[in-house]
C-alpha cells in the first residue's frame, strides 16, 4: 500500500515530540461485529480467550491470515506501536505517528497455542526487514509482536532466538522484529471500518506475502 504515500513515507522513526498530535476519540465509526467470523470486533470474547497484536506489513493480507487460522476468535485491523492518539490512516501512512499496521488477534489458546501462533507469524513475512515488507517501505510496515502475557512474550523470544539461525544459514540478515509488551506499546487503534476484512470485502484488492520461505519449527 505504500505506493499511495510513497512521497510522504519516512526510513526513520518520528521523535515522540515531533510526532502528530492527534485527537481525543475516532474520527471514524469502528464497526462492532466481525464481516466474516461474526463476532465482536473488540470483545466481550468467551473466557480464556487470549489476545495478541502482531504487525508482519501490510494489514490486509495480515489480518485475512489471521482470521482463516482455525482457534481464531476475532481479528481487527488497526495501528499501535507509535505515539499519536486515534490516528487515521493517512496519518500514519505520512510516517509521523510511530504506528505500524497491527492485527489485533484474539484465540481460543486449547486450541491455537501461543507457539503457533508465533510460528505461522514469523512464516508469513520476512522479519529482517527493518522498516519495510517488500515494495511496502515506511515505519508502518515493520515487523512487531506485542504481547498481553509474560508467558507470550517467552514464547516470541524463544521462536526468535531459535529462527535467526536458520534464517542466517538461508542468507538472511538478523531479525528485527520488535518485541513488547502491548502495555509498554500503547492502545490498539482500530483502523476505519473499510480497512476491517478489507480482503473479504474485496476480494481481488492487495494482499502481499513476503514469506522467505524458511521454516519456523522449534522441539
């Protein structure tokens, strides 16, 4: 999606004081109900639902991975990561919010584990990036994980640690795959409504897949 904004994109990160200022609530209408899996959009979700928000490029593709996924409970679109409050697409796609396209990912985890879930994450997308997803190039598009659980987070390092290897021996270069808690990253915004199940609701839109084709299997 970057050609849309490519004047605008920025290779660096937007200093916190020099970020948007943003707003107090949405500018937009967030739509409550999944388009394809008819459940809530932001919860309530059954109990022992757990949630992860993961960031692997361009949100359209990402999120259409997410939902097909069987334990998936509820996926959404949206930005996090950055500083500005409530930003609107376009703004985060100027490159000056700190935000990067995140899916919202909830799961039922008896039946998607946390290592699974991480495991198709890192094999959709090439985590050695830095600040870009093949032609998709800005801030907005790197790669991230960020956790709800410190049993989460000690899966997301134990899979990073055990793929670098491997993508190292493939020829890759080293991992860059921002790793959080989703308290230290800040709020999930969700995304306007038209960028929720973009790919349901246009079937033939954009949906990149920048695999490097290098399994992530641990034990």
């Amino acid at each position: 999606m970057s050609w849309l904004f490519g004047s605008a994109l920025r290779s660096t990160m937007v200093a916190p004081d020099r970020a948007l200022p943003g707003r107090d609530d949405y500018p937009y209408t967030v739509p409550t109900t999944h388009t394809v899996l008819g459940t809530p959009l932001a919860g309530p979700w059954p109990d022992g639902t757990a949630v992860m928000y993961l960031a692997l490029g361009c949100f359209w593709g990402a999120e259409k991975e997410m939902w097909q996924t069987p334990g998936v409970v509820a996926t959404a679109a949206g930005y996090q990561g950055g500083y500005t409050p409530f930003p609107t697409y376009e703004e985060v796609c100027t490159g000056q919010t700190g935000h990067t396209e995140t899916v919202l990912v909830a799961y039922d985890p008896t039946v998607l584990s946390h290592e699974a879930l991480l495991t198709k994450f890192f094999e959709l997308h090439d985590p050695t990036q830095g600040f870009r997803q093949g032609n998709d190039v800005g801030t907005q598009y790197r790669s991230a994980v960020f956790t709800t659980t410190d049993e989460q987070a000690e899966v997301a390092r134990r899979l990073r640690d055990a793929y670098q290897p491997r993508l190292t021996e493939a020829g890759f270069g080293e991992i860059t795959t921002e790793l959080r808690p989703a308290d230290e990253a800040g709020r999930f915004y969700y995304a306007e409504g038209y960028h929720q199940q973009y790919l349901e609701k246009n079937p033939n839109g954009y949906c990149p897949v920048h695999s490097t084709g290098v399994a992530c299997r641990v034990g």
